[in-house]
C-alpha cells in the first residue's frame, strides 16, 4: 500500500494550488488544521469508522461540526474526502499543506537530532550553515537522542544528513556485508 503521505499530496497541491490563486493561503491553512483536529478527534473517528452509517451520514455530521470553519471549496474538499472514503488522511493532507506553504514562502523546516544538547551558538551557526546550503530561511527543531552516539543528524525535507556515529557505523556494517 501506498505511504498516506504519497496519497495525501495531490489534495495538498490542489488546495494549495486553490488558496494561491485566490490568495487566501492563511485561511486554507486554518481550515486544513481544523478538520485534521475534527478528523483525529476520538468521537468523530468512531463517527468515521462505524460501520453503522454510511458515507452521506459521515459526511453531514463532518460538516455539520465544521460548518462554521469551513467554506464552500473546504466543504467540497471534504464531500471528496468522504467519498473516496480517506478522511483519515487530513492530517498528512494539512502538513502537506504546510511544508507547500512553507517551502513557496522561501522557509524549510529542519530536524537536527544531536546525541548531546546543543549550545545556542551551536544552533544558531549550524541553521546559517544550513541556510548557506540551502539558499532558503531555516526553521530548526532540536531534540537529543543518545542512541545516535555521537554526532548528529539532520534533516531537511527529503535530504538527510547523517554525521551521527550510529549512521558511519550502519554504512560500515553495510560496507563490510556488501
């Protein structure tokens, strides 16, 4: 089966696509977050997942909880949603979103996982190294992770970079049962 992430993104590039064109980025932004809380909301997912009603009850009680949230392209993107039977995937439709709005509007979001806490002149020099390497705005999450050894682990996007102990020990390992 196919990543959620894979299925989600042609519904983040339309409603992405919808939103530039009539300038209204923001409010798909909010109306993306909305029903990505609506749809992982443990009430609405029993809702969605009962096999008891059908798409068209789905469908009324989604939009009857986000009518005040939603306009009529975030409705009909719902309708669609509901019957091809993938609201699930609202939350991976709105980071989609997200990273569309946040990659047009010349930012990146990393993720730099360190085996120790990093400094704050060590953050602030690895995101303009990062913004060097990438012509683009860094918005930098940091977190620690010991299992990595030592070093550290960065990713941007779809690009990783692997200076972690744990990762030159894994390429060895590949390297020598290769």
């Amino acid at each position: 089966m196919a990543e959620l992430s894979t299925i989600a993104r042609p519904y983040a590039v339309a409603a992405y696509k919808l939103g530039k064109e009539k300038k209204a980025l923001a409010k798909w932004s909010e109306m993306l977050a909305f029903a990505a809380a609506v749809a992982t909301d443990a009430h609405m997912k029993t809702l969605i997942d009962s096999p008891k009603l059908d798409a068209a009850d789905v469908e009324a009680a989604f939009l009857k909880v986000g009518s005040d949230n939603l306009d009529a392209h975030g409705q009909n993107l719902i309708k669609i949603l509901v019957e091809y039977g993938r609201l699930s995937l609202l939350p991976a439709i709105a980071e989609a979103f997200e990273a569309l709005k946040a990659q047009d509007e010349g930012t990146l979001d990393a993720q730099i996982i360190a085996a120790a806490k990093l400094t704050a002149a060590q953050t602030k020099d690895l995101v303009k190294r990062l913004e060097a390497k990438f012509g683009k705005k860094i918005e930098a999450s940091v977190s620690v992770d010991p299992e990595i050894i030592g070093g550290i682990k960065i990713i941007v996007g779809d690009t990783v970079i692997d200076a972690s102990v744990q990762g030159q020990l894994q390429n060895l390992a590949y390297t020598l049962t290769a």
